[in-house]
C-alpha cells in the first residue's frame, strides 16, 4: 500500500515536469550531502564546502519550484540562495 502510494507520487512528480524532477532531484542531493558535512565537522564546519552545495541546492531548487509555479517554495529556496550567496562571499572572498 504505501509503497504504491510512494512509486505513484514519484511518477506523478516526473510526469508532469521532467525538467523539473531532476533539478529537485538534484537540489536535494547536494543539500543532503552539504547537511551531512556540515553535522559531521561540527562544531567547526568547513564551510567553504557547505556554502557552494547549499547554493546549488537552493538555486536549483528554486528554479524546478518556479517551472511548478510553487510560489512559497520559490520565495523560500530564493531566500536560501541569497543568504548562500553572501555566506560564499564572506568564506571565499572576505
């Protein structure tokens, strides 16, 4: 039952945006990797890799939430960029 329910929700979400799919796809992997880099170096993350996986994730993700017409996932994921974006800048260039 459940596993129907999962496999018809996983072919729903890439048949009616494949584009889409794989950008979230895409997104989620990088930012699961960069939260696992981050709990694992904590307390003292190295950042100048959590910072570049989370700005692809977020990037990435708000444009697949865009092409879905997702209004608060765009405006939450385009927050997450630009926070991302200032957090690359102050590692790699301040």
């Amino acid at each position: 039952m459940i596993y129907r329910l999962l496999k018809e929700f996983w072919v729903n979400s890439y048949k009616t945006d494949q584009i889409a799919f794989w950008y979230e796809l895409f997104s989620v992997t990088l930012t699961i990797i960069g939260s696992c880099i981050l709990t694992f170096t904590s307390p003292h993350p190295t950042m100048y890799l959590v910072f570049p996986l989370y700005l692809l994730g977020s990037s990435t993700l708000c444009y697949a939430s865009y092409r879905r017409r997702q209004i608060w996932i765009v405006v939450l994921s385009g927050w997450f960029t630009i926070m991302n974006i200032i957090g690359n800048y102050i590692v790699f260039l301040s």
